[in-house]
C-alpha cells in the first residue's frame, strides 16, 4: 500500500514474507497466491507492498540470472504486489523448528554476509518499480554480542566499506539506488540507540543506515523521540520501519501462568527489565534474560519487555499486554513535525505459527486475514498521523 506523506513523499507500506518458510523460487511463486493476494484481496487494494525475504540460496540464483529476475518481477505485477524493501537479516531456515541464536550468523565479519547482501541488493534494484525513489534491505546489527572484540570490530567495518563500494557499484550498473539498514536488536552488539551511535558512526550514510523495529526499540526502553534525535544528530538515517509490537509484562512474578504459555522453541525472546534503559550494557544479567524462560527462571524484576512480535491488531489477553504506545509514539515522531525521511515500512510479525494455541491460525486463509488485519491497523495509525492512501481500500 502507498500513502502520501504532508511534504509529497510516498510512503511505502507492506508486510515482511519472513513469515513464510518459503527458501526456493518455486515456493516463493507459491506463496504469493497462498498469502499475498488474499491478503491483498482482503484489503481491497490494487497494490500490496512485501517486504520480500529470500534465503541466500536464492538470492544467489536470482543475482545470477536476469532472465529469473525479470519473471519474477513479472509474477509480483500481474499479481497487484510490489517490492521496495527486502529483509536480509535471517541468511537462510528462519522458519525451522529451532532457530534461536542461528539467525545471527553468518555475521558481519564474514564475507559470505557481505555476498549475500550485496546479492539481494542486485536482485532489488530489478525487483524496485519504475517509480519508487530508492529500495533498502536490513540486516543484522553486525553480531550477536558475543564474542566480541576489536579484531571483530576491525573486520565488520572493512566489510561495511566493501557494502558501501558494492551498492555505489550497483547503483552504476543499474541506476536504482538501494540502501541497508542496520537493525538494532536485543543481545546484539548493537542493541540501543546509543549502541549504534558508538558502532557505526563514520560508515558511508548515503547508502548505510538504520533499521528502526518498533518491537526492539521497545525491549531497548527507549523513549522514541530520544533515541530518533540521537540517530539525527549522529547523521544516521533510518532507511527502513519495521512497525511491530513486543510483548509486555507489568507485573512477571504475578503473571507467571501467562508468560509460561508464550515460551516456544524457535525464536529467541530476549527479555529486558526497565533497568536496561540507558544502560551502556543493557544486556546485563541484572536486568536482562537471551529467552523469555530464562527470565522466568531467573525471576528478574519487573516490568518486562521481550522480544516477541504479536499481532498489531490483537493485543494478547490481560494480565499481559504490548507495546503498542511505543509504537504509536515513533510513527508520529518519524512523520509529524520534522521530516525523518524514512519512507518503507513494513509490518513484520514474523511469529504468527508459534504463537500460543489459541491465538495461533489454523489455515493459511486464517493467517492472511490476521497480516490484513495488521496492515489495516497500521495504515489506519497512520492516516491519524495525516498521512493520505493514495487509494481507496477497506478494512477487513
């Protein structure tokens, strides 16, 4: 979907297909009947935005093959999609049954992260359509943060030179301009606002910036205003939105009962009590948990944020709650008053199959109606902020 913003921008504003476990072409193709076009369907849009993910097998075969990248330019047009933004966080199996710490490798002190990146950036810059102004892709926030040293240090920055030379180098070749945006995270060596400000201050910010998930900087206890000023005045710009929720405990030791049902095997669900906020370590074991059932176990204090995307539209149950008023906070931080200039958004719950029981879809029709669902909600968030569709849809 494309919204207008008050200063002529258009905004970009679809859903992430890491939800989707997908890995080859041919599932790829698949999966946007199975998904996308209801989920367009039940929108009423002519045009539906995806933040497509393509694991790095690929992604490979994509960059290789013009010929592949045409068709599948093609199968997204005829079916009402477009694609601005790729998620290149998760290299491959982000949908297996037990990915935890796995996700953040290959990192970015490895040439084979670089490759990939720079692969999804060829393969974008076919995909872009004739109009958007630019792409982007996230990525992970060079490592998890452990190990860590200066020598790792020393080679992320060598390969984010390598990044920045590799999309000047695109941008020659096919004259579409694609940026990465770093995304900070919890347990990562870039977890805050701050975190980033320290680790990537003095990369090249013409093509290298910041990826803001709204889950994470909720999990941070960052006021969103803050941390968006401390991105400015640094001169990093968010490239990329990732408008998501956490999950959100006032009171963890009366709410026991209720959590235990959230812990699951896949993804990991770093908690952080309000003791991280500000911290220079917000990892730290006195207020910070790498799972949700080591917290558990560890009884840390509350409240608690962790890192568990729900559904926009679907709060969970009380006791417990989301985040949401931090997302609210930074959408209109980024579009009222001074113009970020961020212009891709992308709804990424990316954890609807392991969702407790209950609240977890049954039928892939099930689970296009709840990503419909969530992309009204934000797109409704953002009509109140003054933003304009440029097209009639309906809410489903």
């Amino acid at each position: 979907m494309r919204l207008r913003h008050a200063g002529g921008r258009t905004i970009h504003l679809g859903y992430c297909t890491n939800v989707h476990p997908a890995e080859d072409l041919a599932g790829i193709l698949a999966q946007l009947d199975s998904y996308a076009v209801p989920v367009r369907t039940a929108l009423g849009a002519d045009l539906l935005g995806l933040g497509l993910w393509l694991a790095a097998p690929v992604a490979a075969e994509l960059a290789a093959d013009a010929d592949a990248r045409r068709r599948l330019r093609t199968a997204l047009t005829v079916r009402g999609l477009e694609v601005v933004t790729l998620n290149g966080f998760p290299y491959a199996a982000f949908q297996a049954p037990v990915v935890k710490g796995a996700v953040y490798q290959p990192d970015w002190t490895t040439q084979e992260r670089l490759d990939y990146t720079l692969d999804l950036a060829r393969v974008l810059a076919d995909l872009l359509p004739d109009d958007a102004a630019r792409g982007s892709i996230s990525t992970l926030p060079l490592a998890w943060r452990t190990p860590w040293d200066t020598a790792g240090a020393d080679a992320a920055r060598r390969r984010l030179d390598q990044l920045a030379a590799g999309l000047a180098a695109v941008e020659r070749d096919s004259g579409r301009v694609i940026r990465v945006g770093f995304e900070p995270e919890p347990g990562c060596v870039v977890e805050s606002s701050a975190q980033a400000v320290s680790a990537l201050s003095g990369m090249d910010t013409e093509r290298l910036g910041i990826c803001l998930d709204l889950a994470h900087l909720a999990c941070a206890w960052e006021e969103p205003s803050v941390a968006l000023d401390r991105l400015t005045a640094a001169g990093l710009p968010v490239v990329k939105v990732q408008v998501s929720a956490a999950l959100e405990a006032t009171d963890p030791a009366g709410e026991t009962a209720a959590l235990r049902r959230w812990v699951e095997p896949r993804f990991l669900h770093q908690t952080r009590t309000v003791g991280c906020a500000g911290s220079p370590d917000p990892a730290d074991p006195r207020w910070a948990a790498d799972d949700l059932d080591v917290a558990l176990d560890a009884g840390l204090p509350g409240p608690w944020r962790v890192h568990y995307h729900v559904p926009l539209h679907a709060p969970p149950e009380p006791p417990l709650d989301s985040t949401l008023p931090v997302l609210r906070a930074a959408l209109a931080a980024l579009f009222t008053g001074a113009d970020a200039g961020c212009d891709h958004l992308d709804v990424e719950t990316y954890t609807w199959g392991v969702l407790p029981a209950a609240r977890r879809p049954g039928t892939d029709a099930e689970l296009a109606a709840g990503i419909a669902a969530e992309l009204a909600f934000a797109r409704d968030e953002l009509v109140a902020l003054g933003l304009t569709p440029t097209e009639t849809v309906t809410t489903p």
